[in-house]
C-alpha cells in the first residue's frame, strides 16, 4: 500500500489558512494539481497514493467509487476557492495525475478542469495537462480531452522492451506508447511528453538506447526520464528480496543516465531539471516549474499535497476518508507545516539546485558554500557561472546531483 503521510499540525476543519499565507501572492504563479487515484492493476515498483478495485472493496463503500470522483473533486475545489477567497489570479497550471486519470471517462477529467475554471478562472495561456497511460486511451477519448481544454499529454511508456514492461508489470504493448503520441498530435494536442524509466532489473544498455530511441521517434516534445527507485514495501522490493530478480546498481543508473543525455541532446533535447527534456523553451512543464521554484498551487484529491505561501499541507490518503470529509463540509486535510524561513531557503536549494539556471550562492551557509567551492574543484558545478556566483550542475555533477545537494544544504 502507499507509504504514509509525515506528521504536522492539524488543519482547521474550514481549511483555512493563516493570513501570511496570503501575503504578496499576486507575484506568485497558482497552479492546481488534481489527483485520481485509480488504477486497473497496481504496478510492482509504484507506491504512489492509488488504488485498484479489488483495494477499494469493502473500504469506503460508494463514498469511495470512481462513478463519484469528478463531483467529490470539485467540492474540494469549492473548498479552495473560499480559503483564497477573491484570489486576483487566474490559474496557471492545472496538471491531473495519479493513479490513471484515464481510467475516468474524459468526460470527468473534463467536468473537474471545468470546476478550476468556474471558480478561479483559467489564465489565456494555462497549460493545461494529464497523464495518461497508453492502454486506456483512444483517437476518440483524446479528442474529448482536447476539446475540453486539455494542451499537453504524458503518456506513461517507461520501455520499448516487452521484457522490461513485464518486470514492471506494465499492461501496454511496446509500440502502443508511439501510436499514443500520433494519436495525441492528431487530435491537436500542442505538448506531449513521455516518461521513460530506466535501470529496470533484466534491462542491457541496448534495450535502454532501444527505449529512448523509439521515444524521440514518436516525436514527442518533451522526455522524463527516471532511474528506478525501489521504494520500500512494494511487490518488486519484495521480490528483490526474495532474489527473483537482481538489484540494479549505482554505477548501471549511471551509464543510462549518460546515455539518456547524449542520445536526447543528439535528438535536439536540453535537459531543464535532472530528469527532464524538453525539445523547446515552450515544450517544458511549467506545472512541475511551480514546484520547483516554490509557487503556489493547490493539490486536491486524496494524499495530494499542497503549498501556499510557506504553508504546506496534505490531505488524507484513502478516497473514501477524503469524499467523507467533504461531504460533511470538512476540509480533507490531514495535516500542515508552516515553514519557517530556514525550511524556505533549504527547500530552494533541494530543487533548484537540479534546475538547469541552479541556484544563486546567496542561497548557501558557510558549511555549503565550502561544499560548493569543493564541488566546483571536483567538476560537479560549472565554473563560468560558479565565477559568477551560482551553483549549475555540470554533467557529473548531475550524476550525483542527490550527494551535492545534501553537501550544499548544510
Ligand atoms: C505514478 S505515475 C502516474 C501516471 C501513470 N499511471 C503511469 O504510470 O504512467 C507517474 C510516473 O512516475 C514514474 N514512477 C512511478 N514510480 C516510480 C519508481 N518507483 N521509480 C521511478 N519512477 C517511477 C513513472 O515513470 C510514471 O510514468
Ligand atoms: S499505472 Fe502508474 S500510478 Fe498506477 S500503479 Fe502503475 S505506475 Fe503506479
């Protein structure tokens, strides 16, 4: 099952935040998050906050059912709309994720955009996103999706290799991933991006290359691409355990890494974050930007995490424990976090740090600007701009970008 959520604060029943939360936020980009959080089966390596039917039964009753979700999700967006009360911003971002948003009818992944839109409004240029796995969607669902106001696709391929797709439990065919971004660009999609996973147990070098080449051959326009993470109390932890099948080492991710950014950058990639691509400044997620660089936004659904303006929060995981709550009036969250200015500043340095403009050397306390000057003499960090006053990842630097980062919080 998902792992848990951290501990905090209680957050009032209204969900109100305090006023500081507020203050300034018109210089703040809003984007929204929208969560569903079902799938047809539960992949191995996932631990995402999803569940499949056979999960949901007997836990939850109707309160919990997909036929519900659209409606349940738009109360939370109600919600959201009387805690930031007269926000003068419209909506930047909307990404829907999960779980498999396409396992609702597009209708629904329409109908809760629609409620962002209602109550907030939608910037001219929003982007607009949702993920989509390859098996669930069809010429006909994307251009519902289009039409009602979808601008960019992620489609999860992860392998071109069907023994790959098999250790992770994958249900598409290879092949079916590049026939979904024809399909998208088809039905006028503007961004379509896939998300690739590499280091998989069983996969060579050859059938990673294979990968990433049949990916820039679909012609998307933007790559992530993700060493596989073993996450504690998952179905492949457990067989790894059990010596099914092998661990993937350090030095394996590695070399995929180095492979993924010289064959992506031969393709006309850059690479913006560690693990992201984009053919072009406009092929690059503005959505996961506003992460990154500390905006607000709005996370709804169950588990989904949220920050605005220093204060972040989380809602409960299980969605018949979230329809509940907003049923009742309640907000769902679970708990809260106000940050203090220390957290702020290490936060900016956890995630922009792996942005391709890095961080400014301001940012840092003598402990890390120590670690930085060592980093810069190793050639983890880009001497022209480090001359300059910034942090930026070299290559290698990228390679070990989670080792740097520790060093140059302190
Ligand atoms: C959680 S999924 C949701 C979207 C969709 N259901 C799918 O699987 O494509 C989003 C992405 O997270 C990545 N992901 C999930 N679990 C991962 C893991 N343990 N290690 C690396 N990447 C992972 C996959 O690349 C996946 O496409
Ligand atoms: S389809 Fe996506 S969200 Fe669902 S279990 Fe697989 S990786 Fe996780």
């Amino acid at each position: 099952m998902p792992s848990v959520l951290p501990d905090g604060e209680p957050v009032p029943e209204d969900g109100s935040l305090p006023p500081s939360a507020l203050d300034g936020r018109a210089e703040r980009p809003l984007g929204f998050y929208l969560h569903v959080p079902y799938c047809a089966t539960r992949c191995g390596y996932c631990d995402f906050n999803t569940y499949t039917a056979t999960e949901l039964r007997g836990s939850g009753g109707v309160l919990a059912s997909r036929d519900n979700y659209a409606a349940t999700l738009a109360d939370e967006v109600r919600l959201a709309r009387k805690v930031l009360g007269d926000d003068p911003r419209p909506v930047r971002t909307v990404f829907v994720g999960g779980g498999t948003p396409t396992l609702l009818a597009a209708e629904d992944l329409v109908r809760m955009l629609g409620a962002v839109r209602d109550e907030f409004g939608l910037a001219d240029d929003a982007e607009i996103t949702t993920e989509a796995n390859p098996e669930s969607v069809d010429p006909a669902y994307l251009a519902a999706l289009r039409e009602g106001g979808f601008n960019r696709i992620s489609f999860g391929m992860q392998s071109a290799r069907r023994h790959v797709l098999k250790v992770l439990d994958r249900t598409h065919t290879p092949g079916r991933p590049e026939a979904c971004v024809a399909e998208a660009r088809a039905a006028g999609f503007d961004h379509v991006n896939l998300d690739l996973i590499y280091g998989t147990p069983g996969e060579s070098d050859d059938d990673w290359r294979a990968s990433l080449d049949a990916a820039i051959g679909a012609g998307p326009d933007h790559v992530s691409a993700y060493a596989l993470i073993v996450e504690e109390g998952t179905g492949l932890a457990r067989r790894i355990r059990r010596g099914e099948v092998p661990m993937t080492d350090d030095d394996v991710h590695a070399d995929r890494y180095l492979i993924a950014d010289s064959v992506l950058a031969e393709a006309g990639f850059h690479w913006y974050e560690v693990s992201n691509w984009a053919a072009s400044e406009a092929g690059r997620c503005l959505h996961n930007e506003l992460y990154w660089r500390g905006a607000d936004w709005w996370g709804a659904g169950p588990g989904a995490h949220s920050h605005v303006g220093g204060v972040r929060w989380w809602n409960v995981k299980h969605p018949g424990a979230y329809a509940a709550a907003l049923a009742e009036g309640r907000s769902p969250g679970a708990g809260r976090e106000v940050l203090t200015e220390e957290d702020r500043r290490v936060e900016r340095v956890l995630l922009e740090l792996r942005l391709r403009d890095g961080i400014p050397l301001s940012l840092l306390r003598p402990a890390g600007l120590s670690a930085a000057e060592r980093a810069a003499g190793e050639g983890l960090l880009e001497t022209g701009p480090y001359a300059e006053g910034r942090a930026v990842l070299t290559l290698r630097g990228r390679l070990l970008a989670d080792a740097v980062v520790r060093d140059l919080v302190d």
